[in-house]
C-alpha cells in the first residue's frame, strides 16, 4: 500500500509540473485582428509569442536578430506554415493567405525571452482576397504551436461591423458578414457561446494553471477532512473572485511582475506551513488574502482581450466559473488518489512532507526567476 500511495503521489504530481510554465495567465496569448475593406482586401494582424514554435527562448532571440525574418531563405517553410494553418473560409473555399510583414520584438534582449514574465510578441502580418459581400469564418489549426486562447476580432470598417471571440485551436469562429456588397438581410443576431468560455476557464487552471494548481495542492495538504478542505477551497475561490471581478473592469490595476512573484510567494508560505504543521500560518484570513492575490492573476487573462462591452460580464461570469470546475476537477483528483492514506502512520512522513518539499522547492525556484525578472 505504501508504494502504490508513493507511486500516485509522484504521478499526480508529476502531471501537475508537467504543465507549461506557470507565470503567464494568457497575457502572451496570440490576438488576431482580422479587417474586410470594402475592396475585397483582408487583412490578418497577428500578436504572437514564437517561443513554443521557435523551441527555445535562444531560438526565438535569434530569430528576432535576423535583418530581414520575412525574407530570410531560411525561414521561408516557417512563414508558409503559419499562413496554412490560418484557415480563412467563405462557404465551401477556402481562401489562400499570405505572410507579407514580420516584425519580430528587436529590442528585446536574450534575458526577455528566458524570462518567465516577460512574453516578447512578434507582429505578423498576412493577407488574402475575399469576396466583401459573403460571410467568412477563421480557423487557427493546431499544426502551428500557437498560445491559446486565440482573441480573435474581426471587423469591417467601412460598415461598422465588429466581432470578437475566443478560440481554441481547431475551432471555427461563428460566421462574420461585413455588411459590405448587397446583402438583402442582415445576418442572424449572435449568440454568446457558454461552453467556449467555460472551456477557456478551465484551461486556464487545467493545465496552464501550474502555480494555481500548487496553491491548492497545499490547500488540500493542510486540510484536516473533507470538510475542511471545502471551507479553504470555498474562501480562496470566493477571494480570488471579487479581486478577478474589480480587476477585471480595471477598478484597481496592479502590474503583473510583482503580482506573479507574490503569488509564487503565497505558494511557498502554504508550503512551509505544511511542512511546519501549523495551521497559524494557514488561518482562513490568510487564505482569503491569498485568494485575493490569486484573483488578480486570473483578471489578467481578461483585460487584454477585445470583447464588446456587452458580451463582457458574461464572458467574466463564465470564465471564471470555468476557473472553479478546473479546481473541482483537479481537487476531486487529489481526493481519489490521496484520500485514503490521510488517517495512516506513515502518511505525514511519506505523503504529507514530500509533496510539500516538492512544492516549496519548485516555488522557491518561480520566486526567485519572477524576482529577478522586475
């Protein structure tokens, strides 16, 4: 029993660490403006962060140094493969994209791109003809290394007309009819898509919500029963929600580098009392505090994205729902492999403590990294 209660312990928490680098909460994801002129012209703006393409940070810095990227012979397949896994469609055709302008963030130097709260962006630029009149539809495939979600906003603007979404890879965006041409009726009033953004909230936690995630774990480590863990996990959502609502509508703004050194901060506390075995340093009062410390990481993946005002609240209400069944999800997993060791002798020394030093080590490590990068 001992070895299978070692086995699933370092598996789950394996899985956990396997996740991207926590840090980020989607301020690198990739934003996508697409714009129909009335001449048939459509233009793709692209916001990208090239890390997981490129493969290492090292790649991605000497890529920005190439004179000309869009040029360069050698990064020709590169460019061809981005703009054929943009797949713009009117009905049936599908509609030939072309990469025309690259620019790669010069400025930034190799300590930019290894750091774990600084995402350099590269501005891309593609284009294609479209016919203005007919409804188009974007689909961003998953043979790019894309960031996700995917803020896509498509708008026409000499008609006025304006939509925004979030996307995942392989997922089509609704129909958009720029008003342009003879259109006899005007399109069908859209709706907003609740289990899209439920899925990107829970994407956010699961998997890209490493540090979330560890803050929990001890949450779970500290619990005494059920019952208590429901009481922690009940204060830190409802914390964590208020900060992400008020941060959200921009009521107060922190910035994000010493937002994510002080979550990995919070982390490292919980972990040590753990260790310590005292529930002084845990008390709810912390926990809520942390929780508000926590929300204003979360509020971070909405303030950039280029919703309409209209559809805002709900997109927040979903969202951060969608953040609450990730941690259900992963705290229900916790429960199933962990659960029935608590009440055993050995489960301090050989469950209890490892996991905590674990999880203080791989804290103290984003701590400092975040530090240093302020």
């Amino acid at each position: 029993m001992n070895a299978r209660n070692g086995f699933l312990a370092s598996l789950w928490l394996c899985l956990l660490l396997a996740a991207p680098p926590a840090g980020a909460h989607l301020l690198n994801m990739t934003k996508a403006t697409g714009e129909v002129a009335a001449d048939g012209r459509f233009t793709l703006e692209l916001s990208l962060d090239l890390l997981r393409a490129s493969g290492s940070a090292q790649a991605y810095y000497d890529l920005a140094q190439r004179e000309s990227p869009l040029a360069d012979a050698d990064m020709r397949a590169f460019w061809q493969q981005l703009a054929q896994n943009i797949e713009l469609r009117q009905g049936a055709a599908r509609v030939a994209l072309e990469t025309v302008a690259v620019a790669p963030p010069v400025e930034a130097s190799l300590d930019d791109f290894e750091s774990p709260v600084n995402w350099p962006m590269t501005a891309i630029t593609l284009r294609g003809a479209v016919d203005p009149a007919a409804p188009l539809t974007l689909n961003f495939r998953s043979g790019f290394a894309f960031e996700e979600p995917i803020a896509l906003s498509l708008q026409a603007p000499d008609s006025g007309r304006k939509q925004s979404r979030l996307l995942v890879a392989n997922q089509s965006s609704p129909p958009f009819a720029s008003g342009l041409g003879p259109v006899t009726a005007p399109p069908p009033a859209e709706g907003f898509d609740v289990w899209q953004h439920l899925g990107v909230g829970i994407a956010h936690i699961l998997p890209g919500g490493a540090d979330h995630l560890l803050f929990l774990l001890c949450l779970f480590l500290l619990a005494s029963g059920w019952r208590q863990l429901l009481l922690y996990a009940s204060m830190f959502t409802l914390a964590h929600s208020i900060t992400l609502i008020i941060a959200a509508y921009r009521l107060v703004e922190f910035p994000a580098g010493p937002v994510e050194a002080a979550i990995a901060l919070s982390i490292l506390w919980l972990a040590i009392a753990v260790l310590r075995g005292n529930h002084a340093h845990a008390g709810l009062g912390l926990i809520s505090g942390f929780g508000l410390l926590h929300g204003l990481g979360f509020a971070s993946a909405l303030r950039a994205l280029p919703l309409d005002d209209h559809q805002f609240l709900l997109t927040l209400v979903t969202f951060n729902v969608g953040v609450e069944i990730g941690q259900v999800i992963f705290l229900a997993g916790l429960w199933l492999c962990l659960a029935w060791s608590r009440g055993r002798s050995w489960y301090a020394g050989r469950v209890q403590k490892p996991i905590a030093v674990a999880v203080a080590l791989v804290s103290s490590f984003w701590l400092i990294q975040r530090l240093a990068s302020l």
